[in-house]
C-alpha cells in the first residue's frame, strides 16, 4: 500500500510505522472501520467522535457487554523508555476511559519490551515506570478498581508466553515481525500474555477485552488473536478485541514523532521548550499573510491543529471553529500557535500539579523504595 507520494504503509511494532492511507487498512489489513459503531458507545470518547480511533477488530463484542453491563476487561500497556508524551497521553486516555465505563482495568508497564527493543536496564526502567505510573494516576487511572504490573514481576504473563512458545515456529515469527533477534521474539510472546491476562482464571476467567493501541500495534494483536484461537479449548479465552487510534504526525510535519529528531514534547518538558517547538511547528499555512487570507489554511496536514485536535480542545464546537477559520482565512498561523501555547501550558501546569501528589502512591504500587 502506498501513498500518492510513494510512501509505503509499514505496521511494525519494533521498529518506524507510516500510514500511507487509513481507508485502505481496512481492506488490506482487515481492520473495521469504528464509525458504524460509534452511536451506540455510550458517551463516546474525544478520540472516538472525532475518528481518531477510526478502526477496531472485534469491538461489537466488547461493546455489548459495555451496554448490557456485563464483565469485560481493558488493557493496555506502555514502555518504560522516558517522560509521557503526546502519544502515551492517548494511549492512557483510552485505557481511562473504558475504566470509567465499568471496565476490570489492566495497565501493562513492558519493562521487558523496554529491554529488548530498546536496552532500558530493569533498574533504569523502574524509575521512568514510578514517573509513569505517577502521570498515569494525575490523568484520573483510579487504582482501586485497576491492575498496575510490570511485565518483569508478573509470573502469569511469563508463564502464558512459555506456553505460547510452543505453538509458534521461527518462521511465523519472522512473517510477522521480520528479522529480528530472539528477544524480540520473546517480548512478543510475553505482549501475547499481556494481552490475555484479564482472561486468567485468576483475574475472573474469560470475558471481552478491548485493547486500545496505535495501529502500529495490529501485528501484535493478530499474532495474540492466532494463539487465543489455538488455546480456546484449553484455556477458553475469548479473542481479544482492540481498537485503533491514528498516529500522530511529528511537530516538524514529519510522519511521526521521534526522540532523534526532537519533534515532540513531553508532558515535562520546560514551558521554554514546549513554547518553542510550537512555535517553530510545521503548519499548513501559506507563505504570505496576504494569502492566507484569502485561499485560507490546510489544517489536515497541519500538527499545530492536530494537537488541538487529538488533546487540548475538547469542546467539539471550538475544534469545528478552530478548522473553519483556518480554512477561511481568518485565523493566522502565528495567532493560532500562540493560543495553542498558551493552552498547553495551562494544562502541562495543572498536570504536574496533580502528579507530584501521586509520586509516593506510584512507589507504593510498583513497591519501589
Ligand atoms: S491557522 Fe492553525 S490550523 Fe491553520 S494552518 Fe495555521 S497553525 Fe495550522
């Protein structure tokens, strides 16, 4: 699948993902579309409304049981590689969200993943998961009603992925992820465990589970979906379901955010640092004032508005307002960032406010001196 650039759509958990075209995911890769779904979800999400989560395997049945008030389960997981970002914000949203509708809630910190991809030394990792679980529990994750574990001290996790093991040749390994070396193999293995560890007799049995990602993460969730089916009737798991979010640009226009190229901020980041990649943001404005004005702006390739979009506007109404006077000309690039700043900041302040108060409840779940 390309782009009408070239560019070809790459779905690699492990390594650089790019989206050539949404549309096509669902007939080249078998993802739903969300949109036939979406009014029946109760008090759907901002990332819901506004396509943000555009695809899903199996949610129907995860959605049932939301309505009907039955069990289901949530998960997901984030690495412990450094600071909470835009896209982690997403991520834990989603996971939130499901929980605030009655879901058993399971946040995975893969601090194994961490090490195998990208060689974070457990003792390293522990320290950036106490600042993630601390962010986790400012953003509202209520830790009363959810399961915090790390990949590395969860035996059922590393038990499931032994039993997996035996199901999988190196071949299928390599169709799915290419070559790699072993311990990334593993780190899939033990995702596949993650995955199906809401199911475990020991957290309430088999029940739907929804698994909110970045479409980067559909291979891992095919590969769980393969083993789930391969050991129904012994473990009578219920295919995980997931869904999809969109991946978010770099704020350099570039197709996503990368520590090399410094293209995104964290949620600790210095204002002076958040203040200044805003401002120096690739946007979709014209070269001049003057026609700005008149042929208006192009905010669907714009990151200034797609940060707005994705996180700090939440009202629908001022979004709808936000695009149509950029289309129109009336708002100006330059007037937008600065807004858009100030936005930021607010909420980047009032955030860190919230998380120094949860920084000794973070230590106490993870149990971490
Ligand atoms: S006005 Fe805002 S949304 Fe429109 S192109 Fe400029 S920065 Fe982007």
């Amino acid at each position: 699948m390309e782009s009408k650039h070239g560019e070809k759509t790459v779905l690699d958990p492990f390594g650089t993902s790019f989206v050539a075209d949404y549309e096509r995911l669902y007939k080249e890769f078998g993802i739903e579309p969300f949109q036939p779904l979406l009014s029946k979800v109760p008090n759907p999400s901002v990332y819901m409304r506004r396509g943000i989560v555009f695809g899903h395997r199996d949610f129907g049945r995860v959605l049932d049981a939301m309505v009907k008030g039955e069990k289901f389960a949530v998960l997901s997981g984030i690495k412990p590689t450094g600071e909470f970002h835009l896209g982690t914000l997403m991520t834990v949203r989603e996971i939130i969200y499901f929980q605030q509708h009655g879901a058993q809630t399971f946040y995975c910190i893969a601090d194994i993943e961490a090490y195998e991809d990208n060689k974070i030394p457990f003792e390293k990792s522990e320290k950036i998961a106490v600042d993630n679980v601390a962010d986790l529990l400012a953003l509202g994750f209520n830790p009363e009603k959810g399961y915090i574990y790390r990949q590395s001290k969860e035996n059922h996790v590393k038990d499931l992925a032994i039993i997996f093991g035996r199901a999988v040749t190196l071949a299928t390994m390599k169709a799915i992820y290419g070559e790699r070396h072993i311990g990334l193999y593993l780190a899939a293995l033990i995702q596949a465990g993650d995955i199906l560890l809401p199911q475990m007799e020991e957290f309430g049995g088999p029940k739907p589970t929804v698994i909110p990602v970045g479409v980067d993460q559909d291979p891992h969730i095919r590969f769980t979906r393969d083993l789930a089916q391969i050991f129904q009737k012994k473990h009578g798991f219920i295919l995980p379901s997931s869904t999809y979010h969109k991946l978010m640009k770099g704020l350099d226009g570039s197709p996503k955010m990368s520590k090399r190229l410094m293209n995104y901020f964290t949620l600790h980041d210095k204002p002076e640092v958040i203040a200044e990649r805003i401002s120096n943001a690739f946007t979709g404005g014209r070269a001049t004032i003057k026609e700005q004005r008149e042929l208006g702006g192009v905010p669907e390739i714009c990151p200034v508005y797609e940060i707005c979009l994705f996180h700090f506007v939440e009202d629908d109404d001022e979004i709808i307002k936000t695009y149509h006077d950029c289309k129109t000309g009336k708002l100006l690039c330059g007037e937008h960032k600065k807004q858009t700043i100030d936005i930021v900041l607010k909420f980047v302040k009032e955030h860190r406010r919230k998380k120094q108060k949860f920084v000794d409840k973070a230590r106490q779940i993870l149990q971490v001196e």
